[in-house]
C-alpha cells in the first residue's frame, strides 16, 4: 500500500494540474466570447455591404416594367 506522504503528493499533483486546466478553460472561453464578437460584427458589415451593393443595383439599372417600355 502505497504511504500517505507519496498519496498526498499525488493529490497536490493533480489539484495543481486541475487548477491550471480551470485557468486554460478560463483564457479559451474568454477567446470564445472574443470571436463569437468578431463574427458578429463581420456578419453585420457584410450583410450591409450586401445591402448597399443591392440597393446601389437597383439605383443603377431600373429594372422596372416601366423601366422597359420606355423609349429612351
């Protein structure tokens, strides 16, 4: 059987081990939240882009009934 000196070490071994998990999982998810923001913010820019370049389109050329009945 193992001594409880060797045992208590084992045990402060994986509490350390244990403890900088925790921080690493701390950085990681902090990083998550950071990227989650990032994507967001380049999700609304492009769908405004999209938007812009659309609406810049439609302003451009009239595709209107109307548009191609004219003469002009």
């Amino acid at each position: 059987m193992a001594s409880v000196s060797a045992l208590t070490e084992e045990l402060d071994s994986i509490t350390s081990e244990l403890h900088a998990v925790e921080i690493q999982i701390q950085e990681l998810t902090e990083r998550q939240q950071e990227l989650i923001q990032k994507k967001k913010v380049l999700t609304k820019k492009i769908k405004q882009c999209l938007e812009d370049s659309d609406a810049g389109a439609s302003n451009e050329y009239d595709s209107s009934p109307a548009a191609w009945n004219k003469e002009d």
